[in-house]
C-alpha cells in the first residue's frame, strides 16, 4: 500500500480499478445468474409444454384405443363372433372395421378367441396366434374386463416393443379378446411431429420397460441411468445434466418419459464467465489510460501550484498563478495570488513601519537631548554653582545623569518604578530651573510598579505639562497617578497612567488632533506624536494617549496600556492568514 500511496495516478488507478472490476465481475455474475436463472425458466416452461403435448398425444391414441375396446365390446355382431355358430364373416370384418376406422392409422386390432387369432384389421394375413399363458392374455382374462397394457415379447429388442392393449369381451371356457397393437414405427410416426430434434421420449411400463424410445433416448442411455438410480434409491435423474420429465398416463400403468437438454450447457455458461473475464482485462487497460490522463489533468495545476509557491519560499514575493480553468483549482490560484499580494504589502508595510519605529526613536532621542534643554540645564548649574555654593548642583548633576543614563540605554522596555524614577530626575532639575514654581506628587500603588512600559513615554507628557501648561504660574502641580483596570475573556487587563496638571489647559485644536490621531497637526508637538506613535506601533491601535480638559481647569492626559510584566510582541508581528489565503 505503501508504494500506491506514494503516486496520485497509482491511488487513481486503484480506485477506478477497484470500482471498475467490482462492477464489470460482481455484475457480469449477476448478469451471467440472471440470464441463466431466466432462460432455464424459459426453457422449462416450454419444455413442460413441449411434454404436455407429446403426453397428450400418446395419452389421445390411448383414450381413442379405450374408445375402441368399449365400442367392440358394445357391438353385437362382434361380440357373438366370439361364439360357436354359423357366422357371417363379411358383417364381422364390416362392423370391426366401422369401430376401429378411428385408430386403424396407426394400429392393428386382432380378435381373439383363446390364443387364435379370429379377425384382425391387419391387411392380407392375420396376426399370429397368442397362447393363453402370454402375459397380455393372461392379464386381460383375470382383469375382469378391464383394459391391460403389456409388451409384445414375440419381437421385444432393447429399443422397445410393440405395445399390446387387450380386453376379454366374451368370458366363457374358451374367452374372447380385442387387442390392439400398436408398433414402433406407428407410434413414432404419430409423435414425429411433436418432438424436437434436440428432445428425446420414452414409452415405458411401470418398471421401465420400454414400448418405444425415439430422438435422443434411442440409444437407451438415459433408460439405463433411470434404472440405476432407482435400483441405488437414489432421484432418478441424479447425474443427469439433461431435464427429464417422467409423466403417469392415466390409469394405464404406463409412463411418458420426456427428455429434453439443459438450456445453457456448461459451454455457454464458460463462454459468458469468458466475456466476464475479457471485460476485466479490458476494464484495467481502459482503467491504467484513464488514470493516466485524469491524474495527469489534476496533476498539471498542483505543478503549477507547487512551482509558484517554491518561487514564493525563495523570496519572490511577486509570484503569480495563472490557470485557466473554472474549477477549484483556479480558486486555490486566485487565493495564492491574493496571499501572496497580501503577504507582500505586509512586509513592506513591516518595513515602513520599522523605518518609523527607528526614526521616532531618533527624534525621541534628540527631543531628550534637547540642546537647549542641555544648554539651559548646564547654565542654571553654572550660576546656582557661582551664586550659592549650595547643593542642588550635585542635585541636578545627578538627576542629569540619570535621564542620560536612561535615554541612551539599548533597552525599549523598562519597569513602571524606573519610568516614575525618570520623572522624579526630570523633575528635580525642572523645579530647580523653575524656582521651585511647581511641585509633582507620584499615586501608583507598588503591586503595579512591576509592569513593563515602553521607556520614555512618561517624559514628554509631564515635560508638556510643565513647559506648556504651566508657563507664567506660581503654584503648579503636576499629578502622576496609575491603576490596574480588569480586563474581559477576550481583552487583558488594562495599565492606565495619568498625568494632570492645574494649568492653563490643552488647546481645543491639540485637543482634538491627539484625541483624532492627526500627525499634521501634532509635528509641533514631537514629543506627543512619538509616544503616540510607539505604543501603537507596539500595541496596536486601540491604545495610545488620550487628552481631556476638566472643568476645573488645567489638563488631564491619560496613557492606555496592555498590562503586562513582560516585554510585549509589536503589533505588526501579529499576522496570520485566515483560510482563504488573505491576509
């Protein structure tokens, strides 16, 4: 099984063979049965007919012979020929021949008085005499006037014998009786009409002893395997591939054995399993050439298929499928074609959107770097250090170095604790440079400080706040707070980070171009736009900076984050392929 599974156009092969020869063997045998079964019942329904007619033939001549005995014994003129006296012979011989004008065609009737034959119808001479120990004689005197059937023994053969129908008329010392003898060649020639060439027929006694055999059953073959069956107690048609028919006629003790050969011989039935068998060899030649040229039609647009998704594994992002068909293979082409499309879009878009992440990173770096940030940093602490000779300049050295430190690590990711640590730094060189104009207070409860956040992306807000919202005021305050929002089934928890402060307010056109997602309005604000653009190229786009304007005053911006304690897979990494091949 091993070898077929290993070719299409073997497995086609096998199937058609299969269900090929399962049809042509399975109902060639049925055919073969049912044409048989139909022609042997065919066949023995005109046989039983054929049987019925030749036995009713030879029943007819019998019935018109028992006519005959019955008129002879009701004549008169016949019936006194059997006794002593002056008789007139011509009147004898005239009613003899009146009563018998019906069978004279095919037998001789013979009066008889004890063993001499008086009368007879025979032409030219009478028939020889019967002594009275014979066994028709014999038979008839002590039938008491019934009719008895008997073989003539006198010219008796294997092949048959005349067959002698007596009747004692007259019962006295020296009895009278009518016999009718019929003769071989009478009877054949009566039944030679009736009787197929192909048939043969049997007269016989009770025992099997033939009258006369005619067609087939000449031979005495078939007699003789009767015989022997009966005498083994065995059917007496075992062994027999001929039909044979054995029919009772009336109450004459004889037997119509009516032979006739089997419908289909054993020839025909070997020549139709013959044809069976040539279909076979012929379905399997007819079989190997369609499955040739079936798998070679199926086979051709899986090539094609498999040639252009091994142009695709090695990089051809541009490898197209063309098949012109109708069929399910041109979808499978038209879905390739559409993955494919889709695939190559996604990496260039990928590609764009790595471009973007390492420049967004570029500018978050310089917007860090500020220059004159750095420079106004640097000349604060060159003054407080000339004027004051006091701390803060160790202070701000050392939250400098922190915010650098921070800025050119290799790691996107840090801790929240590290991000707030970043704030804190940045805050202590602002308050200094500000003059202590505004204070920030930190609410984040330590079983969050473990989340892991894009790193930078708390500075530029709070910087925002400070530089935009708090500019010309003398008490501002800046609010950082964080919570851990429950998430459902299929969305995690949330991380949301706040930063508020009490100062003048968002403007109402930054308001809606961060909450819309507007680039071109947000290029001012660099800082903004790239923490924007971070956490959604890492995210995905249902998550990002929110602002909102309370009431009371100032503004509240509102980070939305995965929580997650490890780093995240960006968004754009997340491609799959659905089952029609798009992407």
């Amino acid at each position: 099984m091993g070898f077929v599974r290993q070719s299409f156009k073997r497995q086609i092969f096998v199937v058609f063979l299969a269900v090929t020869l399962f049809l042509v063997i399975f109902g060639g045998i049925l055919t073969v049965q049912g044409f048989q079964a139909r022609v042997v019942a065919d066949y023995e329904r005109m046989d039983a007919q054929q049987e019925e007619l030749v036995s009713g033939r030879v029943l007819d001549l019998l019935e018109r012979s028992e006519a005959t005995l019955d008129a002879i014994s009701q004549n008169e003129v016949l019936r006194n020929s059997f006794f002593k006296g002056r008789k007139n012979s011509l009147e004898i011989y005239s009613n003899l021949y009146e009563v018998t004008q019906d069978i004279r065609t095919f037998s001789v009737v013979d009066l008889y008085i004890g063993s001499r034959c008086m009368y007879s119808t025979r032409s030219g001479y009478k028939s020889d005499p019967l002594p009275d120990y014979y066994s028709v004689l014999y038979d008839a005197k002590n039938s008491g006037g019934k009719t008895v059937y008997a073989l003539d023994p006198g010219n008796a053969s294997e092949s048959g014998a005349a067959l002698l129908i007596a009747r004692r008329i007259v019962n006295k010392d020296e009895p009278g009786y009518a016999v009718i003898r019929i003769e071989q060649s009478s009877l054949k020639e009566q039944l030679g009409g009736s009787l197929n060439s192909r048939d043969g027929f049997m007269l016989t006694n009770e025992h099997f002893r033939p009258f006369c055999m005619m067609g087939t059953t000449q031979d005495g073959t078939v007699l003789s395997g009767i015989r022997r069956n009966l005498f083994s107690g065995q059917l007496y048609n075992a062994g027999f591939e001929s039909n044979i028919y054995i029919t009772p006629m009336g109450d004459t003790g004889l037997l119509s054995v009516y032979v006739t050969p089997p419908a289909l011989d054993e020839t025909a039935v070997r020549a139709g399993y013959q044809i069976i068998l040539l279909l076979a060899v012929i379905s399997v030649i007819v079989c190997l050439v369609v499955a040739n040229r079936m798998s070679n039609y199926v086979s051709k647009p899986i090539a094609t298929l498999a040639a252009g998704m091994k142009r695709f594994r090695k990089g051809d992002f541009d490898a197209k499928i063309e098949l012109e068909r109708e069929d399910e293979f041109e979808q499978l082409a038209v879905g390739f074609n559409k993955m494919t499309t889709k695939l190559k879009e996604t990496m260039e878009e990928r590609v764009a959107a790595e471009r973007k992440v390492n420049e967004t990173r570029i500018e978050m770096m310089q917007a860090q770097l500020n220059p004159h940030f750095l420079y106004n940093t640097l000349d604060t602490i060159k003054w407080v250090a000339k004027a004051n000779q006091v701390p803060e300049v160790a202070t701000m050295s050392a939250s400098l170095a922190g915010i650098l430190r921070t800025s050119i690590s290799q790691n996107q990711f840090v801790k929240l604790s590290e991000e707030i640590k970043l704030i804190e730094n940045y805050c202590e060189i602002q308050r200094i440079r500000f003059d202590d104009k505004f204070d920030i207070t930190i609410d984040i409860p330590d079983e969050i400080m473990e989340a892991i956040i894009p790193k930078l992306i708390l500075q530029p807000i709070v910087e925002n706040a400070i530089i935009h919202g708090m500019d010309e005021m003398e008490n501002g305050h800046i609010y950082v707070a964080a919570i851990r929002e429950k998430g459902t089934d299929d969305k995690p928890d949330l991380l949301k980070i706040s930063v508020q402060d009490n100062g003048k307010g968002i403007s109402d056109e930054m308001l809606t171009a961060l909450n819309n997602d507007d680039p071109e309005t947000l290029k001012g604000h660099l800082g903004l736009n790239n923490v924007n653009t971070i956490i959604r190229l890492y995210y995905g786009k249902e998550y990002g900076v929110l602002a909102v304007r309370p009431s009371g005053g100032g503004t509240v911006m509102i980070v939305t984050l995965p929580y997650s304690e490890k780093e995240p897979v960006r968004a754009d990494d997340k491609t799959t392929i659905d089952t029609k091949g798009e992407t």
